[in-house]
C-alpha cells in the first residue's frame, strides 16, 4: 500500500496560528523548529539551561530562553528535541509535573515513547514531526523556500485535532513544501535505529574502516587509500541521492559498474543479512533501547572508550591532515 503524504494544502497552519508553541531544547532541531516556526508567524518560546552555549545561541537569535515551566505556561504545543538519553529524566522532573489536560506534546523520534521511557497522560495529545535530516539542514532548506520531508505520527488523540497540530507543525518548519509521509511511533522508531546502525552510520563508517585498513595493511600510502574508501564516498552517495541505483551506474566506468555487480554481493552477503536481521530483532524488542539507556546512566564508559579508538584511529588522523589541504571544503573538526 502506498505510503500517505501531506502537502501544504493537506496541511494548513491555521491550528497553531495565535497559539503558543514551548521548544524544549535548542540544540540541532531545537533551533531550527523555533526559528522556523517564528519565521511562519507563530509565537515561540525556549527552554533552555541557562549559560549553555545553546541559551546563548537562542539570544543571539532573538530569543529570550526561559526554564521549561515558563515557556510551558499556556503553550498549546510542547516540542521536545532534547537528546532521547536525557527525554526521560527532562520529562519526569521538569514536563510532566507542568502539563495540562488538552496540550499537545510533540517529538521529532519516536524512542522513548515507542519503548515507554515517557508514558503521558491520557488527557493529552501525543504527536510526532519527525525531519528526514538534521536541524541545520532543516533550517537552511527553509531559508532557500524549500524544506525536508518530514514523517508525521499520531499516538495519542486527545482533543480530537491532534493530527491537524502536528500538520501545521510540520507545514510551519518547512516539511509541508517537501511532504509529509504518514507513519507510526512504532515504524518511525524501529526503522530509524535500524537504518542508523546497519546502513547510514554503523555499517558505512564500518564498511570505510575496513577497506582502509586492508589497503594500508597492503602495504598502500594511507592517503591514497584515504581518497578511496573515505573521501569519494560522497560523489556515489550523491549520484544516488540524485538518481537513485540505476543513475549512479549510469554516471560511472563500465569497469566500476562490473565490479560494483558481481563483487559488492560477495562484501555484503547473506551472512552480512542475517546479522542485519539479528540487529533489527534488538531494535524491535527494546534490547538496543535499554543497552544504551543503561550505558548512559552508568556513565558512558563503554560510548566513551569506543568514540576515542575510533577518533584516534590512523584514518582519522591522516583524514584531518588532508581535509586542511582541500580549501574547496569547509572542513569540519571536532
């Protein structure tokens, strides 16, 4: 069956107008949600810790961050973009004790609703605007007149309008001019984090790892094999993006469309998709949501000593030394 898909005018923004609208946090999608949403004519209040660097972006911006019960007090919509690890605890302490029957609680990923971290109250809505892209992207393609598309999931149904918020919602940050897909917490959520760890982060930084190392083992210049498996990775991505499968092998060499054929099956095999289909069954079941929900409250150590060996891996240096020589790139370090 075919997915449904919202347009602007499917998607009026008449429900939010004259309403205030709490972002709690402005972070990535923090900040994008509320300087979008202020740009489409609806009122915007910030929560955020005061002294963060984040409060004082949101003042740079011409905000005036409060704590969450201020910006809480008669806000029809309540956005939540405060990273999943720390939603619960934000929600418990600060939102929660805070909320009035008939608001409308909203979430850009469905995690901790999906796996009942957060379990809201009967008398409130319970939406999703979820962007298929992160904030800054959010933010920019507004900027240009366009927007992302965005997911749209309706939980809970209080008020009986629950979907037309989270349409306008969705239409005031841009998602609108894009389209807006219909979908589950559940589909949302699951799909996500598959794609996260077996395609989109996990399985291509593992996948560049491991055809660096095994050039460089061979005895290739480090740089060389850098270029190969780390840095033309976006040209083929971007052909995708523009074309999909067919019109990346339709822009590269006969001989690299051969190989892509008949060797890239023998990298990612059968085995390769029973592993992915053990990892989706940790998805599904919640294992993976509680095995990060339990790192993050003993601390990190196990993220903490995983992200160093990684960033102080030789592809990693001999990638920062390069990117300082490509003046055509606006080089990120961190």
């Amino acid at each position: 069956m075919a997915a449904k898909i919202y347009y602007e005018k499917d998607a009026p923004i008449d429900a939010l107008k004259g309403k205030k609208v709490a972002i709690i946090g402005y972070g990535s999608q923090g900040h994008a949600h509320s300087l979008n949403l202020r740009d489409s004519g609806i009122e915007v209040a910030v929560a955020e810790l005061e002294a963060s660097a984040n409060f004082k972006l949101a003042v740079e911006h011409g905000f005036k961050p409060t704590n969450i019960k201020a910006a809480m007090d008669g806000a029809a919509l309540i956005i939540v973009t405060v990273p999943d690890e720390m939603q619960a605890k934000v929600y418990t302490e600060a939102i929660e004790p805070n909320l009035v029957a008939g608001q409308t609680l909203g979430f850009c990923h469905g995690f901790n609703i999906h796996f009942k971290y957060i379990v809201p109250p009967k008398d409130v809505n319970v939406v999703m605007i979820a962007p298929k892209g992160p904030g800054h992207l959010v933010r920019s393609e507004f900027e240009k007149g366009g927007g992302v598309a965005n997911l749209v999931a309706i939980q809970q149904d209080a008020t009986g309008n629950a979907k037309d918020i989270a349409l306008a919602w969705a239409n005031g940050i841009g998602g609108a001019r894009a389209g807006i897909i219909e979908t589950t917490y559940k589909e949302e959520t699951e799909t996500d984090l598959f794609g996260e760890q077996c395609i989109l982060c996990g399985g291509l930084t593992s996948l560049i790892k491991a055809g660096f190392e095994t050039l460089v083992e061979a005895g290739y210049q480090p740089e060389i094999a850098y270029f190969e498996c780390m840095h033309e990775v976006k040209l083929i991505v971007d052909l995708m993006y523009e074309g999909g499968l067919s019109y990346m092998r339709y822009s590269i060499s006969n001989t690299a469309e051969y190989g892509d054929l008949t060797r890239g099956p023998r990298i990612i095999n059968e085995q390769t998709k029973a592993e992915m289909k053990k990892i989706l069954s940790e998805v599904t079941s919640g294992r993976f949501a509680k095995e990060w929900v339990d790192e993050y409250n003993s601390g990190l150590k196990k993220f903490n000593e995983l992200y160093e060996k990684d960033y102080n891996c030789q592809l990693e240096k001999v990638g920062r030394g390069l990117r300082k020589m490509m003046k055509w790139i606006d080089s990120k370090e961190v």
